[in-house]
C-alpha cells in the first residue's frame, strides 16, 4: 500500500545518519521506561526483552520506512523467507516494512524529475499523475500520458539512496547486533557485501532496463507471462519508463476458482525453474508487488527486473544434484547435497543428525506423493518448523550458506510462499523431473 502522507526521503549523509540516531534514542528510551515500570512490579526482566516490546518494533519499522532505500531494503531482504524462524516482534518489524512505503512529497518528486528530465520536463506529458501508484524501498512509480496517447509507469528513485547503500547496510547490521537476535559468532561480512552489491545494481536503472529487455527476449512470445516494454528516451540512471500494464494485485487471486490459482501457481514454479535451469539469471525479488494478474488473458505481469542477475554454475548444479536427490527418494543424497551446496553445516548434521534426517524425511513424503502438490496445505510445515527450532537453538551450529545460494533461495522461498497465499495447486514433481539429465553446462 502507498502512504497517503507524503515524508520527504532524508537524502543527504548526515539527516540519514541522524535519523539512525533518532532510532536509537527512541529505543533506548524505550527500554528505559519499560525496565523501569517492570522492576516497579517487581520484575527482572532481560535486556532483549526490553528491546523487543512492541512499542519499539514500531518505532524500528516507522523510522526504516521513513528512511528507505537500503535501510527498508534489507530488512525486506530478510524477512522474505525467514518469517517461520525468527523471533516474532523481529517479524513483527519486517512485516511492516513490507507493508508500510511512505512517498515523496510533490516538491521533492518535482526536484528529482528536474534534475533528471530538466526544468520543463511537464511538457512532455499530456497528464502526469503526482500520487504515486506504488511505493516502495528504492523508488516510487507514477501513471502518465504522454501527448500521443500512450499511458507509462515511471519509477523514479529516492534522492541520496544510491549514495547511502553502505552506510544504511551496515547501519542495519549494527541494530540487528545490539539486540542479540543475531549471534556475535555468526559472520555476517560475505552477505553484508553481497547485500550492498545487489543494492547498488538495483539503484541503477540503466541496468534494470538492460535486464528487462534481456527477460523480454528471455520469454519471448509465452503465452503466460507479459512484461512492460522500456521507454529509453525517458529513462535514466534514476529514472525508469515503461509502458503501464494493467493487472490486479496477485494476492487478490486468493479469490479466484481454484483452477485460475492452479495456472498462476504452475507459471510461477515454471518460472523459478526456466531461471534457474534453462537460463542461469534469476530475478531474486519475490516481493508479491512484482508481479501482477490479468483475469482477462490468463496471464502473469512480471515486473521490476533491478535484482535479476546470473545465477553461478556451481550455484545451478548444486540445485539439480538436490531435486534429483529429492526425486529418488534418497535421504543420504539429499543430505550429501544439502551440505555440499551448503544449506546444511557440517557441525550441525554432526550434532543434530537425526533431527535433520527427520526433516529431511518429511520433505522426501511431501515430494514424493503424486499428482498436484498443495501449497495450500502447510501442515508438514510445523513439523519442520520444530525439528529446525531444536537445531536453531544451538547457535554453536549456525552457519550461512554461500551469498549466491541465499539469494537463489530467497526467490524459490518467496515463490512457495506466494503460492501458499494462493492456496495452488501444481505438478510439481513433474515440472522438476522434465529437468532430470539436463546438461546444465549447455544452458545459461
């Protein structure tokens, strides 16, 4: 949803480094007042229990949004797939980070289109719509007609996010640490890296116009999908022109007769699976704004193309070695792959095997049953759920897996999730198994 309260987007590096300093001190003030009335009834409470109550999770969630950019990004990032595992005023916090997207107030929408279009950039355009229709982390999108007629989407970015990637990154990696939900021994350097590279290729929107086009000639003419084509005479680094296409929110197919859930879900996993063994690029952003539906063609709006990017070959065999693994039903492969692709740590199979092999079993009989997989029914998730929880707890175990794999997965996670919103229904083993002796080295 758009905010219907314009914030102008502190662009410069100290009001952004300021707004950090607002956030901490609302916090600690938080924690101040909170302690005091818990000991005043004869309470001990602990530090994270502090930091944690719910009137701090919305002074966290208010402030990222307020900021933006890399700030809201990240925290986006982590939440897409992770909500199941994480403590819940953490969850509580992302999850308004995904809802919640102040915009520019038109002042400052108008400074940043002139800089980038020049002074009488009006005059280009029949109407030019200042509300956004879209807002989120990087930029906001607006509807406009140009004077032949055609209607576009512009996506103009915030000022000052390209330029505050790194310090916002670490800025958010430093809150996540002073609160103890992420363990001192984890180390968070190779993904914080990752993280700032992925947001510095999104801010440009050059790129991201290249990855459209490449995703255009990608798809071609399937009947499945539709994408905008790019306006380059009005795109720039930070601003992005592109014919509007009309489509409904994807969550509002949660409505629709099952079977239209069925071919929404089967071009999704179709998609993941063409990404990621046929093409070797993944758009990575499974955030449900990117995509769109058309109940009059049947088809799949694909949008938002800045977080695509080449998948690695070890990255794609590693995928393929585990599908098939899963295919055949062989918990010792799949156990091979998952610590060879490193999903899993050595340390924590060594201290928790039989936990894993029990997860590890459930997703075998979930794979394994015939006909259409119901993403609707989550109840072997609980179970998974537990056995993780139990593993989770020995933070002796945690380990990331390569920065690559977390991005690949953040995408096959947030597709399951959206197909689980939908309640679809898909062939999925199927669908893996049309993969089985495909020369991955001839594709991508």
């Amino acid at each position: 949803m758009v905010d219907e309260r314009g914030r102008a987007v502190p662009s410069g590096r100290w009001s952004r480094l300021g707004g950090f300093g607002k956030l901490a001190g609302g916090v600690a003030g938080g924690v101040i007042a909170e302690g005091a009335r818990r000991l005043a009834t004869g309470e001990r409470p602990r530090m994270n229990e502090l930091l944690l109550t719910p009137a701090n999770a919305a002074r966290v969630a208010d402030q990222l949004s307020q900021l933006r950019g890399a700030a809201m990004k990240l925290g986006q990032m982590i939440s897409m797939d992770a909500g199941d595992v994480l403590p819940p005023e953490l969850t509580a916090i992302l999850a308004r980070l995904r809802e919640n997207a102040h915009h520019m107030p038109p002042a400052q929408l108008d400074r940043v289109l002139a800089q980038q279009w020049g002074e009488g950039w009006r005059k280009r355009f029949r109407h030019f719509q200042a509300h956004p229709i879209a807002a989120a982390s990087i930029g906001q999108v607006h509807r406009a007609e140009l004077r032949d007629g055609r209607v576009l989407a512009i996506k103009v970015q915030y000022p000052g996010v390209a330029e505050s990637i790194d310090a916002d990154v670490d800025n958010v990696a430093t809150l996540l640490r002073v609160t103890g939900l992420l363990p001192r021994e984890l180390d968070l350097r190779p993904l914080l890296e990752e993280a700032k590279r992925q947001l510095r290729e999104e801010a440009d929107y050059g790129r991201e116009l290249a990855m459209l086009e490449c995703y255009r000639d990608l798809l071609g003419d399937d009947p499945s999908y539709v994408l905008p084509a790019a306006e380059p005479a009005l795109s720039t680094a930070r601003v992005l022109a592109m014919d509007f296409v009309a489509g409904a929110p994807v969550e509002t197919l949660a409505e629709a007769p099952q079977a239209t859930r069925d071919i929404a879900g089967a071009a999704l996993v179709r998609l993941v699976l063409r990404e990621l063994f046929d093409w070797g690029v993944m758009q990575t952003d499974p955030n449900f704004a990117n995509y769109r539906w058309q109940a009059e063609t049947g088809r799949l709006v694909l949008l938002d193309f800045g977080a695509a990017r080449p998948v690695r070959a070890e990255t794609r065999a590693g995928y393929h070695r585990l599908l098939m693994a899963g295919l055949d039903g062989d918990r010792a492969r799949v156990r091979e792959a998952a610590l060879a692709a490193g999903f899993l740590g050595q340390a924590a199979v060594e201290r928790h095997g039989a936990a894993v092999d029990r997860m590890i079993d459930v997703i075998l009989t979930e794979l394994g049953r015939p006909g259409l997989f119901d993403f609707g029914d989550r109840g072997f998730v609980g179970v998974i759920r537990e056995e993780a929880t139990a593993v989770a707890s020995d933070r002796s175990t945690w380990h990331l897996p390569p920065v690559d794999t977390l991005f690949v997965q953040r995408k096959v996670s947030g597709t399951a999730l959206l197909c689980a919103r939908l309640g679809a229904r898909v062939e999925v083993r199927a669908m893996v198994e049309r993969y089985r002796g495909v020369d991955l080295a001839a594709t991508g």
